[in-house]
C-alpha cells in the first residue's frame, strides 16, 4: 500500500518538486559558484580535513588506554 501511495504521488505532476530555488535566478547563480572551473580544487580544500580527522581518532583510539 505504501509503495502505490509513493507511486501515485510521483505521477501527480510537476508541482512535486524538492527544490522550489533550483529553477531560479538565485538557484542557477549557485550553480554556477559551485560548479565552475576551481570545482575540483574547492573539493579538495572542503575533503581535506576527513583524512586529518580520520588519523586523529585512530591514534586516540589506539593509544588512549582503555
């Protein structure tokens, strides 16, 4: 039953939408930020802490005693 009610409100139309922005001015200029030619760079700067944070709660978890 929930998956028919799940199917039935995806064919309602295109009124169903998750981002009411995405289509507007604002919405196409953020894209256009996010997604420009420095996009892989900006990925790397916003990834590089994880490996940083990733090795910091190892050694704390193997070298604190229990």
């Amino acid at each position: 039953m929930k998956k028919a009610i799940i199917i039935l409100a995806s064919l309602a139309g295109p009124d169903l939408v998750a981002c009411p922005t995405c289509n507007t001015e604002t919405g196409i200029a953020v894209r256009a930020g996010i997604f420009n030619d420095a996009f892989l760079q900006t990925l790397g700067e916003v990834l590089a802490p994880f490996p940083v944070l990733a090795l910091g709660l190892f050694l704390v978890n193997r070298l604190l005693p229990d």
